[in-house]
C-alpha cells in the first residue's frame, strides 16, 4: 500500500475538527492520518506500507516545461532567494508536517521521497518497479494512470472521503472516461486541470478527448493526424489541436508521473509493533495523540 501523503493529510487537517494539543499547537491533521492509516490497514492488510513525500512538490523542470504548472498555489518568500517559491499552507497545517514525520518514523513506517520529485513520481516508480501488487491510496485521479490490472496496481481514490473509498481498476477507468489507464495522462493532458494550473487544449473536453485517443491512440498519433491534411480528423478538433501543439508537445512530461525514478534502499515492511515505543509515547502524550496512536498500534498488532 502506498499512500499519497499529503493528499491525505490535507484532508485530514480540511476534514478533521480542530484539536490542539496541551500547548496550543493543531493536532487535528496529525489526528486524522493516524486514523486513516489505521482504516486502511485494518481493511486491506498489506504487508508492506510506504507514505509517499513530496520532497519538492513543485519540481523545477516541470516549471519549465509549463509555467503555469501549479502557479496558483504559490507564494514568494523573499527571506530565502534560493527557493523564493513555496507552497501556501495554511499555518495550522504547516506546523503538523514535522509532527507528521515524527509519528511516522516514531511507528517505524516507510516514508519515501525523491529531491527533485513530487510524490506521485515516487508513487509511480514504486507502482512500476514492485514485484507485488500495490494499492495506491489518493484523492488525485491522476494518478489513475499507473492502474494497471495486469500487474496488480489499483487505486483507492478517497475524494469522496478514506471511509467511502472507490476501488480502481483498468475496467473503472475505462467506464468513467471511454480511455484505458495507460492513455489516461494524455487524456488528461488534453482536458487540462485547473488546480494543477494545466490549461489544457481550449475547446476539448473529455469526451472529445477521449474520441481522439479511441480514434488516433495516443497524443501522438492525433497530433500526427491534426498535421496530416489527407487524415480523417474533423475540422473543429483538427483547429484546435494545431492551435495548442506547443502545449501538447511539452505538457505530457508534466502530466505523465516518473516511472523509473531510482529510489534506493528503503525498508517499507509494515511494522507490527512500534519501532520505538517510548518516543511513540511521549510524543502521544506530549500533542494530543493517545487516541489515534493508540488504534494504530492494536490495528498493526492485530
């Protein structure tokens, strides 16, 4: 099981009521991915456990390709002109992060990211490169594009919440949006995503985009077909297509997440007991944790 981390604790800390600990500092986030690591665990059982990081959530190539690309989650920070760009989170949220990779390493649970990489290249390295079958917990569909049926990947999408989860497979993919999982990052590469700041091609929404890829393969192949004048393509995608070619010809490598990121050595068994049970505790009675903390250990001793 591999865990989206930040999606997950994003909508803890939006979805949990705010907790605070002994000396004022939020808890509620912290709270809250303990639980859902306890819910998972409980119903899924995996063996092995990875809570996937974004060691820069932001990376600087993917700027370059796209300018665009998350700029709307932005602020500038001009104390620090080496990386003068971070990402706005709320500051109840921001001091719970460190908490966050306390607990985590305190339970001696597999926290994995890549400098340079965003966690969901983490996630898609690790979806390609295990030699098990792998769920993908995530709110991000797209991330749909490393299901892969044959080799045992899936996604547990939790937009509509950890506990009303959906379970994704090749053939959820292909009923939701007409494309297999293996064309679903040039379909979203034509639909565009506003919160990722992916404008998209203007004029093509899903079900056109995923009739061109039906038609034409992948974003290749109909961008092959806009460019030919003696192919089949109907003037109104044909226009649209060629207007939007400098988009299309970079914005794939920022859609499509890394597969074959070198990930080094890591240790993602998932502990059935504490890895250090008396930093565990303090910490727990330190911020407020007891609760959640104390499920989790009874889920990973069960």
């Amino acid at each position: 099981m591999v865990l989206d981390t930040a999606s997950l604790y994003f909508r803890a800390f939006f979805g949990v009521p705010e907790i605070s600990a002994a000396d004022g500092t939020p808890v509620n986030a912290v709270r809250g991915l303990l639980d859902f690591i306890s819910r998972l665990v409980g119903q899924y059982r995996p063996t092995h456990l990875v809570c996937a990081w974004d060691n820069d959530w932001r990376p600087q190539w993917r700027v370059d390709l796209v300018p665009s690309y998350k700029g709307h989650r932005v602020e500038y920070v001009v104390k620090d002109e080496a990386h003068p760009y971070v990402e706005e989170v709320p500051d109840p949220l921001e001091v719970q992060v460190p908490i966050i990779e306390g607990v985590l390493a305190a339970f001696g649970i597999c926290k994995l990211g890549k400098d340079g990489y965003e966690a969901d290249d983490v996630i898609g390295s690790l979806a390609a490169q295990a030699d098990m079958p792998v769920d993908v917990v995530t709110g991000d569909r797209d991330l749909f594009q490393v299901v892969d049926d044959k080799r045992g990947v899936r996604v547990l999408y939790v937009a509509r919440g950890v506990g009303n989860h959906e379970r994704v497979t090749d053939h959820v993919v292909v009923e939701k949006y007409a494309v297999l999982p293996s064309q679903y990052a040039d379909f979203a590469t034509m639909r565009g995503d506003a919160s990722d700041g992916l404008p998209g091609v203007p004029g093509v929404g899903e079900k056109t985009a995923s009739a061109l890829l039906l038609k034409y393969g992948d974003l290749r192949g109909i961008i092959a077909a806009a460019e030919d004048p003696d192919s089949d393509m109907a003037p109104s995608p044909r226009k649209k297509i060629v207007a939007a070619e400098d988009y299309l010809k970079v914005a794939p490598q920022v859609v499509e997440v890394a597969t074959d990121i070198k990930l080094g050595r890591y240790d993602a068994v998932l502990p059935s007991a504490p890895a250090h049970p008396q930093v565990l505790a303090q910490l727990a009675e330190r911020l407020n944790l007891e609760g959640p903390v104390n499920r989790l250990v009874g889920v990973l001793a069960g």
